[in-house]
C-alpha cells in the first residue's frame, strides 16, 4: 500500500466550478485556480459541481447573502436572495445531500473562498436589522458537505496559494485516497497496514496521536464500521496540524537509523549534516528527502517503501520544495 514515484493512480477530487473557469458566479464571471486547472489536473479527476446553479438559480442571479435570524428564541443562520428576501438554506443544504452519492468517490474538495454556499470560514454573516456583518460563518453548502463527509479533506482556493496549506491538502487527499480503497473492508489486518504505511507521516504531524491511535487499534476486539470511521477521522484530523521542522527532522533522523549498516562513516556524516541543515533552516526538506531516497534505491528496505512520507503523491508537483 504505497504510491510510488511514477504512480499513475488517479483520485477523483471535488470542486466548485467557478474554481475551473466556468462562468457560474452570480455576475456571470469565474475565479479559475490555476494550481487546479495547470497542475492538479495532470494527475486528479477534478469533479465540478455549483450548489447555486444546482438549485436552479441562473447565471447572472441575484446575490445571496447569509444572515443572523431568530427562530423562536433559537439563532439560526439563513441564506437569504438579496433582492427577493427568498430563503434558499434548505435548498443549499438539500443539494449537499442530493451529491452524496458522488461525494463518496471523491477523495477531497476544493471550495470558493468567502462564497456564501461554498466558503469554509469568514463568509460575512448579516444582522438584517442593523446591516452590519462580521466574517464568522461557513457557507451552507460547505457545511453539510462537512457534516455528511467528516473525514474527507476540504479546502479553500485562496488558503492554496500558500505552499504549507497546498502541501498539507494534497497529501491528505491522497491518504485519504488510500483509506477509500479498503473502506468498505475495514478488518483489522487492513487498518494495521493502513496505520502502519501512515507511521512516518503521523510522526511528522502529531506523534501523540500515532500513539494513541496505534494502541486503541492493537487493543481492539472488534474492529466495524463504527471502530473505522472513527480511527480514519482521527488521522486526518492529527494529519491537519502542521508539520514542525522538529518532527520533521526527527522522522527523518529515524529513517536514517535504517541505513546504519549500509553506509560509509563519510555517506552518515553527509546525511547528518543535510538533515540538521534542513533542521536549522538553511535546505528545503527535499534536500535530505532526495538523498534518503538514493540511498533507498541503492540499499532497499521494504519497511520504507511502504511509507507513505517519503512519497505522499506524485513527485512532480513539486510540493515540498518551498517546505
């Protein structure tokens, strides 16, 4: 269970349409990724879908805007048509639920910033009496998306521009890519090799959790449907946290023990020297990464093939180098 260098595996990712060119948006315009339509293009099946159109509203529409409502003492947070005073929530939120079939194939979702259906944060929430709006909601749409998918990687496309995000994303979506393929068979020999090929990649990102999660696995009984869904959003949720350049370096002085008896006292020192480079600051972390990987080729250890860190997706979309 790895992706190796080369791999021609092929993950289906949502998206919304504006993000792909598509002139959807309410004044007939679009907000194309670049990174979607030039790069990930190349090796991800990006699947469209526009929940304002997919309610039936045309092109160009009226705006909609999300506001702050009182519903029976309760609060609520309603999508209302600016111009008509409609209510579309129910229909936003019903949309979510009518692509969840397709939503199941999908390893991940990339999601318009700011947009009152897609956004995943800050989207400007209303008081109708006052007019005024802070930035503390999440659009409808994005919402049930969410609740229906707890584990599936989401993504805005403007926090893709920056290099960490990007990386983090994408490498979560192919993890998760990889849960797909045995998650309608969660026995517990698969999730150990699940838990096992994702060993180094929790260390980078939260060494805690590996911990937890590799005991509450070796101690389970009876692993179900119930056990899976639950251990899968706890990896991606520890998978989310940033990589420090500390655990990073860590993972990578422990993958430098595998080949203790292999190299020469010169080869050792060089590596060393790269990994505490990259430690302070001064090399990307493909520098050490690329020659682990020579040394790999020269000397194989299954172990380390089957690791995920060393080839979380495809190399040529050159996400680490700014890392």
């Amino acid at each position: 269970m790895t992706l190796k260098e080369g791999s021609t595996v092929r993950l289906k990712v949502g998206i919304s349409s504006c993000l792909m060119g598509d002139e959807v948006r309410f004044d007939g315009g679009h907000k194309r990724s670049a990174f979607a339509t030039d790069e990930l293009t190349r090796h991800i099946d990006l699947v469209r879908f526009c929940p304002e159109v997919g309610i039936g509203m045309p092109v160009p529409r009226p705006t909609i805007r999300l506001e702050k409502h009182d519903n029976n003492g309760s609060e609520t947070v309603e999508a209302v048509v600016s111009k008509t005073g409609e209510i579309v929530t129910t229909k936003l939120s019903d949309f979510a639920d009518k692509i969840q079939i397709k939503a199941k194939d999908l390893s991940g979702y990339i999601l318009c910033a700011k947009s009152p259906s897609c956004g995943m944060e800050r989207v400007k929430l209303y008081d109708p009496e006052t007019g005024h709006a802070r930035k503390e909601a999440t659009g409808i749409f994005a919402s049930r998306l969410q609740e229906n998918n707890p584990a599936m990687p989401l993504e805005e496309d403007g926090r893709l521009n920056d290099p960490h995000l990007r990386e983090n994303f994408i490498m979560r979506v192919y993890v998760y890519g990889q849960w797909k393929q045995i998650e309608d068979t969660p026995t517990k020999n698969n999730l150990l090799s699940f838990h096992s090929s994702c060993k180094l990649l929790l260390l980078a990102h939260n060494q805690q959790r590996y911990r937890e999660l590799g005991k509450r696995l070796g101690e389970a009984e009876v692993v179900d449907a119930e056990f899976a869904t639950r251990y899968i959003r706890d990896v991606m949720e520890a998978l989310s946290e940033p990589a420090s350049r500390r655990n990073h370096t860590n993972v990578l002085q422990h993958i430098q023990g595998y080949f203790k008896g292999d190299l020469e006292h010169q080869q050792r020192e060089e590596l060393s020297d790269i990994i505490l480079q990259y430690h302070d600051g001064i090399l990307p972390l493909m520098s050490p990464l690329t020659l682990i990987k020579h040394y790999l080729r020269e000397f194989p250890k299954e172990y380390l093939e089957n690791q995920w860190y060393l080839n979380p997706y495809p190399v040529d979309l050159k996400l680490r180098y700014g890392l």
